[in-house]
C-alpha cells in the first residue's frame, strides 16, 4: 500500500463516520437508534483512528519534513477550533437574549466574555467544543514521535514498540491518571470530557497500523474472516441480544471519556475486517457523497458544530417529523462546505 497514494474507502469512511457524527450530536431518534449500535464503539473512536492512519501515511511521504507538516496541520486544526468558536459563542451570546437554553460550558461564556480567550487556548471545551483541540494535541505529540519512527526504518518492531509504549500510557489513564491531574485546576478550567491520556492510543493505534502495513503485506481475507465473530459478539451484545448486562459508560469497562477496555476491543475486533477492501475489490465500499466528506472532513465538522447548538438549544421542543427531518436535512447539508472548499 503505498503511502502517497490516496485511497477513495478510507475518504469515503471518514465521511460516514462524520455522518454518524453528526446524527449523534443532533440526537432525537435517529441519534437514539445509531449511537453505538455496532459494538461498544462511536464514531469518534472511528475518526480518531484514521486520523492517526493517514496523518502517518502523508507523514511517509514528507520524509524529513514530516514533522513540520505535522504541526501546520496542527496549526490549521486549531484555527477552524478558533472558527469554530466563534461561531458557537455568538449563538450562545446572542440568541440566549431570546429564550434559549442554556449551552452545557458556553454559561461561562455568556457570564464572562473573557472565557472565550480560555476556549481558544484549549483550556475550557465546552460540549462538542472539544473533539478538534484533541486532534490538535494529538497531532502536536505526534510530530515529534512520528518521524523518530520514520527515521528507524519503519520496521515492524519498531511500530509494536511505538505501540506498546502508547498502550501503556492508555493503561495509565484507567487508573484514572487524567483525573488526579484536573484535579489540581481551578475551578473554571474544563479541558473537554475526553482523557487525552486513553484517546492517544486509538489514534496511536491507527499510525501503528500505518507503519505495519508500510513494512508487510495485508494479510489474506480468508484468514481474517474467522475474526468476524467478534464484531457479530459485541454487536449483539452492545443490542441486548444477548444474556449479559449491558454496561454503560459510567462503567470503567465501557467508560468513553477515558477508553475502557470493552470499548478498545470492541472497535478494534472490527478494524481488521474494514481493512480488508484496502487489498481486494476497494472499490465496492468508496461511495461518492461520504467520499466527498471525507475529503473536506475538517471544514465539515466546523461546519456541523453550529447546527448542532442551535438545535438541540432551541427553546421548544419540535414534533416527532422535524425531529426526524432537521437532523436529515443537516446530514445532507454537510456537503454545502465539502462543495464550497473543493470549487474554491
């Protein structure tokens, strides 16, 4: 799989997964019925994942200047952040002199106008404010880690090596690490309700399986199938399909602010499966309106940030269509940004 070569799955991927996304930040029925509903997973987990993959795959073809690109995409991240709220944070000052609810983290915001500069600097996320500053932290830890791997070769155990150490980390944070450090800020600060210290390693996760498939083959499809069992298992498991208890994310197991181990399994007994297109007949799962997504995935999550506030905040509750209707509309408006970038 060579690494300069873009491939459409992995667009068209990123694109469902930002649909999927969006859905579940709108909620109503449609959030209900497909948040989690193919294992102990999210979306997110799913982003995250090819992030690290194909930021390591452009980082190959960079060479020495891999960590350079690195941090202006960190840098470009941050600035749709900055977009991103300052779009939020007017809705929030403007339309709360109308009735509408109260924004979980944009309260301080409203109090306090200072607080924006705190929203800026990464050190208070509000609600679904907090999914590209950990992009921006993972991709700045990223290009000092990722072209030492790069320069040792690329070897096979090099990249366990990079991926046991990321691991670790990840055991560190279900002790609950990333706690015992929030604990010591004041009050006002809120850092987002994911633990950087157990998010790295989904992220970590995807370079690792980048620096793999750049030194060995992907494997057969016919000695992979046998693992399907485990996505069909946690898939009626997460259902209730079968007779276990499902847990939730109060549980450490299943926790989705730090990782739990449930929910590492869960989504990782699934990635082989997905990776096997990238080997045979990839062009039956690249499909054109997630591929065009995909592609302009930073621009349309900004741009679905400010259609999530102002639906969910709305001051009355709309009826069973338009709770159906409006998140379907803005799915479909998801390409109005894609569109805009690639005709400019």
């Amino acid at each position: 799989m060579a690494p300069g070569k873009r491939f459409a799955i992995l667009d068209s991927l990123r694109g469902l997964l930002l649909i999927l996304m969006t859905i579940d930040h709108l909620g109503g029925p449609l959030g209900t019925f497909f948040f989690e509903r193919f294992g102990f997973w999210s979306a997110a987990e799913g982003f995250f994942f090819l992030s690290g993959f194909v930021t390591t795959r452009i980082a190959f073809r960079k060479e020495e200047h891999a960590a350079s690109w690195i941090c202006k995409r960190a840098g470009k991240v941050w600035i749709w952040h900055a977009l991103s709220v300052f779009a939020v944070s007017s809705i929030a000052v403007w339309l709360g002199h109308f009735g509408w609810r109260d924004a979980p983290g944009l309260e301080a915001l409203e109090a306090n106008p200072m607080h924006l500069f705190a929203t800026l600097a990464l050190i208070h996320l509000p609600d679904f404010l907090d999914v590209l500053p950990l992009y921006v932290i993972l991709l700045l830890t990223s290009s000092i880690i990722i072209p030492w791997v790069i320069r040792k070769a690329a070897r096979v155990r090099t990249a366990l090596i990079f991926w046991g150490g990321s691991a670790i980390v990840w055991l560190l944070a279900q002790f609950h690490c990333w706690d015992l450090l929030r604990g010591g800020l004041p009050a006002w600060m809120h850092p987002g309700v994911f633990d950087p210290m157990g998010w790295q390693f989904i992220f970590f996760s995807g370079s690792s399986l980048a620096l793999v498939l750049r030194s060995t083959q992907l494997p057969r499809p016919s000695r992979l199938l046998p693992w399907l069992i485990l996505p069909i298992f946690f898939l009626l498991w997460r259902n209730g399909l079968l007779p276990l208890a499902v847990p939730t994310d109060e549980n450490a197991w299943a926790s989705r602010n730090h990782l739990g181990l449930l929910r590492i399994l869960s989504f990782f007994s699934l990635v082989w499966i997905v990776v096997l297109p990238l080997r045979n007949k990839a062009s039956h799962f690249t499909w054109a309106f997630p591929s065009l997504i995909g592609r302009n995935s930073l621009q349309v999550f900004t741009w679905h940030l400010p259609l999530v506030y102002l639906w969910i905040y709305r001051p009355r509750q709309a009826s069973l269509f338009w709770e159906i209707a409006v998140p379907l509309l803005v799915v479909l408006s998801l390409a109005i940004p894609a569109w805009w970038r690639e005709k400019t």
